[in-house]
C-alpha cells in the first residue's frame, strides 16, 4: 500500500498508477485531503511537487469523467441513488442520482472531490400541476425548515433560471446566488428520474365550478375546493381567502341558529340567505351575475347579515372571506376571478361613496360584466381574461342606485331597504356573531352535493318554475318587471327553494308577491325615462333660472314658453343631464320618438329659439309627458335665423 507510509515512497512510486488509484478510492473527503497532504509532502521532499500536482489534477479529471459517462449511458446508476428524507416513507424516496439528499439537506460532489452544499435542508418536487385555464405548468415543492413542512407552488420559469429561483427565499428557502445553479439542477433532475413518483395533476387558480378533464378525455363539472380531481394552485395570491373556505365546529349549531333566524320570517334576512346560495346557481342555469345590496339606517344588523351569508361557504370573521369594499379595481376584479361562483361579500359601501360621487353605475357595471379587462404583458400580448359567473352580496347606509344610475345598472341589482326595524340588535347580533364564526361551511358543501345530484336538467326546471312564479304574481299585481331584474330574483327563489326543501326542512320560504315588490318596474328602469324626470326636477327646483324677468344676476339656461313647455340652452341641458349622469344625445333622441320636442324645420331635436335676451340654440321639451300616453303632439312656431347672431345662451 503506497500511502500507509507516505514517506517511503520515491520518484518512480510516483509514477505508478495505483498511488493514484489509492487517492481516489478514498471517499471521504476529509480522509482523502490528508492522504494527499501526506504523499505531496513527500513530492516536496524528493523536488517533484510541480510533477505530483499535475499528475494528480489528471487523476481527478479522469474520475469526473469516468462518473459523467457512467452516469449519461445507464438509468441504473441513477436508481442506485436515494434520497433519505424522514418525511417520507420507504416507497416515496426518490431516484436522486449523483445528488446526496437527506435531513441535513442536499449537497453534490464536484469534479475535484470536493462536497457542495446546495440547500442546508430537505427539499424536493411533489407533483406537477398543469392550470385548465392557461395550460402552464407549476411544480409544487415541499420543504422543511425550522421543524417545520411547507408546500409552496413555483412556475416552471422560475425553476429553470438560477436568477429566478432566487424568489424562492422570500418563501423560506434558503438559497443563495452561489448555490442556485445546483438547486435548478438538483430539482430538474429529481423530477425527470421519478414520473412515477412526481405525477402530473390538474390545476385551477379559480374556485367554483370548472371544467375538468379526466384521463379519458371526458370533461365534467367539478367545484372547488369540493372535490379532490382539481388542485386549487393560488392559494399563494389569495391564501387567506382559500384558507377561510372550510368546515369548520359544529354542524348542529349552525342550522340550529340559522333555523331560529329564519323563524323570524324577517325578507331582508331571507333573500340574502338565499342569494349567498344563488350565487352559485348562475352558471348552471345560465344566467347574468348579479348585486344583492341591503341598506338602512345604522345599527339595525346589516353586518350581522353579510356575516350570515358569508357562514354558509367561509369563515366569516374579520379579515378572512369578507372583502373591504375599498379594494382597488384590479385587486376586485382578481378576487372575482378566483371565486369564480361564489358570492363576493362587501361590509359598507358607504366607505367608498366620495371615491364615485355617489353614483355605483361604472361599479356595478364591471361586477355584473362577468369578465374583466384586457390587459397587456410585458411581451406585448394579452393576459388571459378575468371572468366570473356569481352573485355580489353588499350593505350600506344608502342605496347602491338612485334616480341617477344608469338603467342597465339599475337592473343588475335587487335593491332591498331594510324596514327599519332592527333585525340585530347588539346583544343578539353578537351572539349570532361568536357562533358562525366558530360553525360554518357545512350549508355550502352540503348545497353543492344537492345540486350536483340533481343535474343541470332538474336545477333549471326548478329555476323555470320560479321565473314563471313571479312573472305571473307581478301580473296579477297589474305590474311588468324589468326581465333583468325577474332573472335573479327567480335565481334567488330558486336557492330558497331547495335550501329549504332539502337542508332546512322549516317550512319558511320566501313570499313571491314580497319579492316581485323589490323588483323595478320598466318604466323606473327607463334610463331615458329618469333623465325625463330628471330634466322636469330642475326645471321646478330653479325656476329663477328660467324666468327672464328675474333679476339677479345669476346663469339663465333658458325660458319657459308657456307652463308646459321649456326652451332648455342645449349647453345647459348637457351639462345638467352630465351632472346626473345620463347622455344628452341619447336622451333627446328618445324624447323625439316620444314627441316631445319642437323640432326645426329639418326634423333636429334643437332650433333656435328668440328670448328677451336674443337668440339660442335650445331643446325644446313638453314637461307634461305622461308615460302612459303613446305620444304627445308636437307644437310651437320655427323661427329661422342666421347662424352669425348673438346666442347669449351659449
């Protein structure tokens, strides 16, 4: 043996090729650096250190190569390396080649015999998750650090790039810029030595229900997080959120509590009740989204109920399911996209009232739109769409509409003011409020196995049986709701029919002739119908506006022709009508075909018209319209003018 006795060796022991082999068989590294300490001693002492060394690096060059093409011409070496990791069991250690993996972490050999650490602790891929919606791809990686399992899901950009995987310390892992190219190859190759271990799964970044496609190719409806084919990978975005949507205490206290809620036959209870469960309704019967909004005066328990609604899926407690409605437009329309269907609660759009003047219509417009903007990435393409096919709940001091709101946002939401009466007072609204928020999330689930039983087929009957319900009590009661605001309502019927039929079992239901009650009539609807009644509001609120004999010293917008008749200054009347939010071009348009304006003699809506103080250009408006009357007969003399006159209104 050549280096039992290092000092006994001569010029020609160190030209023998077993000195060499000797070195090399030693494995462990502390072992074998003083072995080669010992012999070089012995090169100095014979004047042969330059002629060691070099011998040596070769020996060390032809060992690493030796092991690359071992290791590129047979699986067989990879198998015969495992990881030894005490999270898992015998069976699910895996394939981890030249890489030495254990509880201390994972560490490789380099090319010198030198040990790296790559990571200072155990990780490593579990499975492959491919999104349904965007077809990329994301590996979950488990972890333990400080005693502690963790499970987090990266892209597949970021595994591949020693710079990106940088991120990955932000969750706890501990990599440097020194030891990211080992971890992109450590994981890369653990997970293209075990496709038996580390499967590849469907993913979804959106709860409720999705389209799954199962290894046969056939698709089926599944709801998130209900079912376990589909894995939820978003939780990083939202996890609060997902987190919170859960079963959690006592099933019996729950439905006992809501049973006694119920008794209490209070609407404004029921309807949110049942539209919390309609949410997730709307796609299977094929329908528009929806706002179910509640308000009244301050303390009367409007929270108490969010809280309720919420209890039926979530955690309704502060900070978890329950949104703020202060959020930004971007972080809303993300939520909507990941609840998909379940109803997004709001507490208090009272505070965001001054952010848009007090008039929800864009608001509304963008939650019941059911998919969000466009948006551009950084490569110059578009992002996929955010959409979403639910029911929003909200609550305020104030109505989410008014005289102002623009029809089509007028019919996407059920308008529900609280009687006054306190459904909550403080003691019971507190009681209510430890209980749910200890038992919840029972109802959802349970709800979702119901209609999933049922079928699509079954579900919309129920639903059609409901629509025709209230179409013909809101006949009997000789009024014609708004088809955009029967839909919900039948929705919202719906839920409190089978909720009750099938979870409650309390004999309380909804009263149809209650509910047509909060729905609009076509003619509230009528955007251009409010913007008439609105126009005749401020010609009655400002008459010294209209009167040329006033005089003080302040804007005129016109005059009045005779007591039913108004010569409005066109700019006025824009400014005005902007002011409450309704589209001038829009709305003269509807009063022609209406009969209500003097025309020119070219059929325009405006003329010129000749005051005490010269000539305009004005709309001419009937203010007597009666919306039950087909039409009212044009009147008034045309005076033609040059186009270069003073118009003081102007």
């Amino acid at each position: 043996m050549y280096i039992e006795n290092a000092k006994k060796l001569t010029k020609d022991s160190f030209r023998e090729r077993e000195l060499y082999d000797e070195l090399l068989a030693i494995e462990n590294e502390l072992d074998r650096s003083i072995a080669v300490n010992d012999v070089r001693r012995q090169a100095k002492e014979l004047g042969i250190t330059t002629e060691f060394d070099a011998t040596w690096k070769g020996a060390l060059r032809e060992e690493a190569k030796f092991k690359r093409t071992e290791l590129s011409n047979t699986n067989a070496i990879f198998a015969e390396g495992l990881t030894d990791f005490s999270g898992l069991d015998i069976a699910s250690q895996l394939r981890c080649g030249a890489w030495i993996a254990d509880d201390n972490g994972v560490r490789v050999r380099s090319e010198k015999g030198e040990v790296t650490i790559v990571c200072p602790h155990p990780i490593y891929p579990t499975r492959v998750l491919r999104n349904s919606e965007t077809g990329k791809y994301k590996v979950e990686i488990e972890f333990f650090i400080r005693g502690q399992k963790r499970n987090i899901f990266v892209s597949r950009e970021v595994l591949a790039s020693p710079s990106k995987i940088l991120s990955l310390a932000n969750d706890s892992v501990q990599v440097t810029a020194l030891t990211a190219p080992y971890l992109v190859k450590y994981l890369s190759e653990l997970e293209s030595l075990n496709p038996d271990l580390i499967k590849e799964y469907t993913s979804t970044s959106r709860l409720g229900w999705i389209d799954y496609k199962n290894q046969d190719g056939v698709i089926t409806k599944q709801f998130l997080p209900y079912q376990n084919e589909v894995i939820f990978d978003n939780e990083l975005g939202m996890k609060s959120l997902f987190d919170s949507i859960k079963e959690e205490g006592s099933r019996e206290k729950w439905y006992s509590l809501i049973k006694e809620i119920r008794a209490k036959k209070q609407p404004e209870v029921l309807i949110n009740l049942a539209a919390s469960f309609a949410s997730v309704l709307v796609e299977p019967c094929g329908t528009l989204p929806f706002i179910v909004s509640l308000w009244g005066g301050t303390g009367i328990g409007k929270s108490v109920i969010l809280k309720i609604c919420t209890s039926v899926w979530a955690d309704p407690g502060e900070g978890k399911y329950i949104t703020d409605a202060k959020a930004t437009n971007t972080a809303m329309e993300i939520r909507l996209n990941i609840l998909n269907s379940l109803p997004m609660t709001l507490d208090d759009m009272a505070q965001v009232k001054n952010q848009y003047d007090e008039d929800f219509s864009e608001l509304i417009y963008r939650w019941c739109a059911g998919k969000g903007r466009d948006r551009s990435n950084k490569e110059l393409g578009l992002n996929k769409l955010t959409s979403w096919r639910n029911c929003t709940i909200t609550n305020g001091e104030r109505s989410l509409v008014d005289e102002s709101t623009q029809g089509g946002a007028v019919n996407r939401v059920i308008d529900i003011e609280a009687s006054g009466e306190v459904l909550f007072n403080g003691k019971t609204g507190n009681r209510v409020c430890k209980c749910i928020e200890k038992n919840y999330g029972y109802a959802g689930r349970e709800f979702i196995d119901l209609i999933t039983n049922l079928g699509d087929s079954k579900l919309n009957e129920v639903y059609q049986a409901q629509y025709d319900r209230l179409k013909s009590a809101a006949s009997e009661q000789g009024m014609e709701k708004e088809e955009k605001q029967i839909i919900p309502m039948a929705l919202i019927l719906t839920a409190d029919y089978l909720t009750e039929k099938y979870l409650f079992s309390d004999g309380i239901t909804l009263d149809v002739n209650n509910c047509v009650r909060y729905l609009r009539n076509k003619d509230e609807v009528s955007e251009h119908e409010r913007a008439y009644e609105y126009i005749v509001a401020t010609v009655a609120m400002n008459p010294a506006r209209f009167d040329e004999d006033e005089e003080n010293k302040i804007e005129r917008w016109g005059f009045m022709k005779s007591d039913d008749v108004v010569a409005f200054s066109i700019k006025s009347l824009k400014r005005q009508l902007s002011e409450g939010g309704f589209q001038a071009k829009a709305f003269l348009s509807w009063c022609k075909k209406k009969g209500l304006l003097e025309l020119d003699p070219k059929g325009n809506v405006t003329k010129n018209v000749r005051g005490k103080n010269g000539v305009f250009k004005a709309a001419v408006i009937n203010i007597t319209y009666d919306s039950e009357t087909d039409e009212q007969s044009q009147n008034g003399e045309f005076i033609t003018i040059d186009d270069d006159l003073k118009l003081p209104f102007d």
